[in-house]
C-alpha cells in the first residue's frame, strides 16, 4: 500500500496525465532510492531544490533540535522566536544593506505574492510589468504574472493592468513608466529554458525603474541560493533589487519562502491597513531552523567556490553532435535539441538508466539539469555518461 500506484494514482491529485511514477523510500545526497534498492542521481535536485543535497546531516541536526523546543505556537508576526530572528539576522548580514527586511512565507508563489501585494501599496500604483515566458508560480496573482498563455487562459479573468515586455530587450523598457508598480523578473528566467540576460540590459532595467519610481522586484526562486555560483544571481550583474523573493532550496528541502526589501518599503504592509499581509504559518520555527543550517553550509563548505568548476565539467563532458545549443549558468543547465519528441526519448532513457533529468514549463526543445552543488566529479562522469548514452540512442 505504501508505494501502490493505484492509491497514488485515485487518491492524490494529479497535476498531469503521465506522471514519472517512481516510488522514492528516501533520499540522501545526490541519490534517490527506491524500495527495490534502485538508486537514482538526482541531477534536478528536485527541481531546483536540494541545492546542498538531500539530508544534508548538518540540517537534519538543526531540524531535530528544533523539533525538541517547539513546533508551531503562533500565527506569524506575534511571538519572538529564535528560529526566524537568528535566520533574518542572517539574511540581513548577507544582502545588501536595503535589504534588510524579510517577510517569510510558505512557498515561491506565496512569496510572489507578497512582493506584487508589497508593491501596489508602497507606490499606490496598479500596473505590473512582467516578462514573456516568465514563471512565477501557480497561483492567481503570481500566474496573472507569469507569460505562459496556455497555462493562463483557462483561469481568466486573472489580475488586470499586467503588461508583459520581451526578456533581455531594451526597446521595450520604455513601457515602463510612473505608472508601474512594479517590474518583476526572473533575474535569470528558469522556466523559459535557462535564458541569461545581459549585464548592460538588466543595468539598463534598473536605471529604468529608479527612473519612474517603479519597483524592481527580482525572483530568484530557482536561480538564487548558489545555483548559478553567487548566493544570489543578480551579484553577477552589480544590480540591487528593491525587493527579492526566494524559496525552493532556502528551506533545504523544507517549505519556507520569503521576500525581502527595505523596512521602510515593507512597513506598509504594517500600517494602514494593519495586517496587509499575513500567513498562519510563514517562519515556521522548524523551516527556518533548516533554512538557516542550508545557508551555513553553503558558506562553511564554501560551495559556491566549485560551481562555475562543476559546471564547465558538465559541459565539457556533454559534448555530442545532437546538441543544438548549451544554455549555462554556474550548474544551471538547458540542453537544447531539434525537437521535443527527441528530448523525450533522452529524458525517459536517461531516468531509465538512473539519471533524472527533467523538462521545462515553457520550452519544450530542452531538458534541464541542476545538480546539488555537492555532487563529486566522479558522479558527474557517470551522470554524464548516462545522457550521452540516451543522447546516443534518441539518434540511433
Ligand atoms: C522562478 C520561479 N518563481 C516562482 C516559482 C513558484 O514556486 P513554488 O512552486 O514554490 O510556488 C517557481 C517554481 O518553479 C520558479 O521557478
């Protein structure tokens, strides 16, 4: 009953019509287990993730410690706890000085939310500027964002007054004026197939929005937290946004998400009305704790040291003729193909053989592959070896 595919299948909702139906009785490292002992690399870290790989044994110890003072005790924002003062102290230490401010949520999406509700009441605007092909998350607010028009349509009406512009093209900044609210972006966009922004063009979006008045809010739910070799990708680029959202591998595998500003702009949240946003179970004690051990192993491994290392490994190693085009970032990766059929092919054979790969929402021609940092050169050579082999047979 534990793994049976018919419960899975009748009694779980299902977000598709063909899910991978992998039973996983846990997890450690780069690895995934199943029941029957197959072990399988996780070179997606569930999707973006277990950026310092599963169980890392430094979180399990802050979890279970945790676990041992208390669990929840209080709708967010009351009491004083340790968990989510010592973790937005920390924050605090590791971003630039306006951001020093941090609402914690439960998810990305959730996080989104904040930042666009956060927004329309500091500027007292309405209009939001997005991107085409961008992904912000799944619910009304943060979908209304996002530039995926078949995921979109059957949910309308959706927020008014979203205007979507072209990633990475400067003509259209000019559509953003002293009406916007808010501008908001994937620092680099994941979900549109790893595309990567050039420095001149997300200054030039900066400048634009200090100009108007316009809130620059930067989701790095999937790009933050080390993937792409900075703690945070917009270090890359020597931009500071006036609001950041994070979530997936903060948590280390737990749920927690958050957005971050300046305490000016997020005091109003707090006045006028009071209570501008609220969440029962945002900065959930056990969440931070996990969140908080996460960002010290980041640091004390020094991990962000080996990604930009790790990643040119990959990709000298993916070499094949099949490839179209390798889109990279620190160990964030589209693998680009002539057609979706052919990516199909490469992904099942891939997970057949015990490496899970995984695809993009909107960018059916690529497969995507986001290793833990943590994984060793050794298990890149076999993961690698893996998908040229699957590269091989979707050709044969
Ligand atoms: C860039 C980005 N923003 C937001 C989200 C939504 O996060 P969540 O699934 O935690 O709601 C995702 C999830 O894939 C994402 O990639």
């Amino acid at each position: 009953m534990e793994f049976s595919p018919d419960v899975f299948l009748n009694h779980l909702a299902q977000t598709s019509p063909h899910p991978l139906l992998i039973p996983i009785e846990r997890a450690e490292g780069i690895y995934l287990y199943s029941p029957d002992g197959k072990k399988y690399i996780d070179l997606i870290s569930g999707i973006a993730v277990s950026n310092i790989g599963h169980r890392h044994p430094q979180v399990v110890q802050a979890i279970k410690a945790q676990l041992d003072k208390h669990l929840h005790v209080m709708a967010y924002g009351e009491y004083i706890q340790s968990a989510p003062n010592l973790l937005a102290k920390k924050l605090a230490e590791l971003l630039p000085a306006n951001l020093n401010c941090v609402y914690f949520v439960n998810s990305g999406t959730e996080a989104n939310e904040g930042a666009l509700k956060l927004a329309k009441r500091f500027t007292g605007r309405t209009e939001i500027i997005s991107f085409h092909k961008s992904y912000h998350g799944s619910t009304h607010g943060s979908l209304s964002v996002s530039g995926n028009e078949v995921k979109k349509n059957a949910f309308r009406p959706l927020l008014p007054e979203v205007r979507f512009i072209e990633f990475n093209n400067p003509l259209d900044l000019k559509q953003i004026t002293d009406k916007t609210a808010c501008v908001i972006v994937e620092t680099i966009q994941g979900d549109a197939g790893v595309r990567i922004p050039s420095r001149e063009y997300l200054h030039a979006l900066r400048k634009k929005c200090s100009e108007t008045g316009a809130l620059l809010i930067l989701d790095e739910i999937q790009c933050g937290m080390g993937r792409t070799g900075k703690l945070f990708a917009f270090e890359h680029y020597g931009i500071v946004p006036d609001i950041l959202t994070i979530a997936k591998a903060f948590g280390g595998g737990l749920p927690i998400g958050a957005f971050i500003s300046s305490k000016e702009i997020m005091n109003s949240l707090t006045y006028d009305p009071m209570l501008g946003h609220i969440t029962t179970f945002g900065g959930n004690p056990v969440c931070c704790a996990s969140a908080l051990a996460t960002l010290n192993v980041i640091e004390e491994d020094k991990l962000l040291d080996q990604v930009e290392r790790k990643g040119k490994l990959i990709e000298n190693l993916l070499q094949h003729s099949g490839i179209r085009e390798i889109r990279r970032i620190g160990l964030l990766f589209a693998i680009d193909f002539d057609s979706a059929d052919r990516v199909q092919k490469i992904v099942e054979e891939a997970i057949k053989n015990g490496v899970i790969c995984f695809w993009f929402l909107s960018c059916p021609n690529s497969f995507r592959i986001a290793p833990p940092l943590t994984i060793s050169d050794e298990q890149i050579a076999t993961a690698c070896d893996v998908i040229k082999k699957a590269i091989d047979k979707a050709y044969s």
